[in-house]
C-alpha cells in the first residue's frame, strides 16, 4: 500500500509568470499573507529583491526567520471586529477549523482576535501597495481579499491556495475563488503547487494575474473570449458568496 498522507508538487508556475511580468512591470513590494514562521518569504526573498510585508494572525508565533522583511502580527479579515481562530501554533491556523484528524485528535484552541481590514491597515501604517500578494491563510482568503480590495486592484499577480474539496469548514468553494478573482480581473494563469492528503487533492495554490497585464505578457487572446469570461463572473456576481 502507497502511503501519502501529505504530499505536494511544486510546478513552478508562479517564479516563471513572476520573472516575465518583471520583464515589463515593476515589482517593488510583495505580501506574504498567512506567513506562518516566514518561510515562502524565505524561499523567494534571495530570488526576487523587493519590499517584504509578511502578515500573520497567530500571536503565539515567534518573528520570521528573516532579518530586513517586514513582520506584521495582525488578523486580517473582511472587516474590523472580533472573530474566532482556530490555532494549533501551525500552518492550519485559520477561522475556519480544518476537515483533519489534526483537530479532531489534538488539543484544539480557539482565540478571539481582533480583525482589521487589510486596506485600513496599509493606509493607516502608510505601507505600499503589493505588486504581487502571496496568500494561504486555510480557506480565508476570500474574507482577507475583500477587505483589501484596493490592495488587490494595485497587484499584478496574486498566488493564492484554493481548495478542490471541502477542506475547512464554512469556508468557500473552489467555484467562489474563481467568480471572485474574474469578477475582479483576474485569470487564473497557472498552478504553481498542488497539495495531496492520503491520495487526495486538497488545495492547489494558483497563480491569478491582472487581466491588463495578462494581456501585456501573454498578448492578445487567440481562442478565449477573455471578456466574456470575465462579465459572465460580474453578472454572476449575485451568486457568489459575500465575504
């Protein structure tokens, strides 16, 4: 019997959509949302030299590994209040309590944290704008995103973990990722990871990339009608769930 209780593939489409937009654009500032400890910052910070924000919503963890990055210790969310996070001081921390034996079988904590919109928190600490967002904060993506709709207007590429199944609880679909990124102008370009647990996909982290500068590295659509795909989710719009 093949065990594969987690496993993941990295693809690689992420570093290579990011080095043809640096071909053109500018990229001066990056978010890493969902930080964890710091280690996707890690991975890239040598590769790509930029303004590093990392933000991380569990308060129990040490400072990022990395020394000239930016650590913000802040829950993000869709708007400012009070919230329930599910933490086990890991990278399952999230408001909604994951589908694993992780939390059935383990000690289980649930914190209040105090949530900010991430759009109020850059004005107000004066940061910049992202050029490229990398989020994984365990189904809330969405809730983050739609308090930092200014944020991810200004970005030219958004990596963002998306899940195939139901893999937290009350957490959105896969369909709700796609409406919510093409109603906003983004396409999804490629997959950069894929996560498998016991023989399933659970999450794919995908690449989103601003339609005008999908346009600009890709050129002109040969086959698809981008505008069609894109007014279908903003007519759809009434169908997606509100975060």
């Amino acid at each position: 019997m093949i065990s594969l209780m987690y496993h993941y593939f990295t693809l690689g489409m992420f570093e290579m959509l990011l080095n043809e937009i640096k071909k053109t654009f500018e990229v001066n500032c990056i978010y890493d949302i969902g930080a964890h400890k710091g280690e996707w910052t890690l991975e890239y910070f040598q590769k790509f030299t930029a303004e590093y924000h990392l933000f991380e919503a569990n308060p129990r963890l040490p400072d990022p590994l990395l020394s000239g990055a930016h650590w913000h210790n802040v829950a993000l969310s869709s708007e400012k209040g009070a919230r329930q996070f599910f933490c086990r001081d890991g990278t399952g921390d999230s408001f909604y309590r994951e589908n694993t034996k992780n939390y059935s079988n383990q000690v289980e904590f649930m914190l209040q944290v105090e949530t900010v919109k991430l759009d109020h928190y850059v004005f107000e600490r004066k940061l910049k704008d992202p050029d490229v967002i990398k989020i994984d904060t365990q189904g809330a993506e969405l809730d983050i995103l739609s308090g930092g709709l200014k944020c991810l207007a200004n970005s030219k590429l958004v990596l963002c973990e998306v899940p195939v199944v139901p893999f937290n609880q009350g957490a959105p679909s896969f369909d709700d990722y796609l409406k919510f990124f093409t109603m906003r102008s983004f396409l999804p370009a490629g997959v950069d990871v894929l996560h498998l647990i016991d023989g399933v996909v659970v999450q794919l982290d995908i690449v989103f990339v601003n339609q005008s500068v999908h346009k600009t590295i890709i050129g002109e659509s040969k086959m698809l009608n981008i505008s069609a795909i894109i007014g279908q989710s903003i007519n759809h719009s009434d169908k997606v769930q509100v975060f």
